[in-house]
C-alpha cells in the first residue's frame, strides 16, 4: 500500500491510499510526512493541518516546517521564510524518514 502512495501519476489516489494507511496507524509520523508530500501534488489538498498535525506527532523534527519553508520561498515571503528556517534551527534533527519507508503498515 506505502507504494502506491508514492506513484506521481495518480496524487488523488495516493492521497486516498496513504489516509488508510494512516488510519491503520496514526502514530507514524513517516506515514504523516508521506501525506504532507503527496498532498503538496494535489490542487485541493491543503498541506498545512498536514504538517501541524506532523509536527506534533514528532515536535523535535525539523522537517514539518519544510513545507512552510517551500512556500515562503516560492511566494517571496521572507517573514515566513525566516520564520520557518528559524523553526528549522531551533529543532533538534531533519529527519524525512526515508528509513522507515520500507516498513509495512
């Protein structure tokens, strides 16, 4: 199922896919970091509820504020781009949980 979710052709369908996966456990932030990825593919999807609800499940990780960094960025925000890279500093780890991507749900 994890797979799925990572199929760039369908971003609607992962979306749907990695929800149950989540469902299943909702207590892995790797799955939530998953969400937040896919839903930054989808149009209607908004990422930020995502990225809070990851960095409360996993507050000392960095990576729930990479989203914010992103579009800061792209909008040319440099309040938010400061504010997010200084929430970046401040954690203790960047971790995009590629080593738990291999486990099954």
């Amino acid at each position: 199922m994890l797979l799925a979710c990572l199929l760039p052709s369908r971003p609607d369908d992962s979306l749907a896919l990695i929800g149950r996966a989540i469902a299943a456990a909702p207590e892995r932030p790797d799955l939530v970091w998953l969400q937040a990825q896919v839903c930054q593919e989808v149009t209607r999807c908004d990422p930020e509820p995502i990225e809070r609800h990851l960095r409360e499940l996993d507050p000392s990780n960095g990576a729930g504020w990479m989203g914010a960094l992103a579009r800061a960025n792209s909008s040319r925000n440099d309040e938010a781009m400061d504010a997010a890279l200084a929430a970046i500093g401040h954690s203790d780890r960047v971790d995009i949980y590629l080593d738990n991507a291999h486990r099954a749900t």
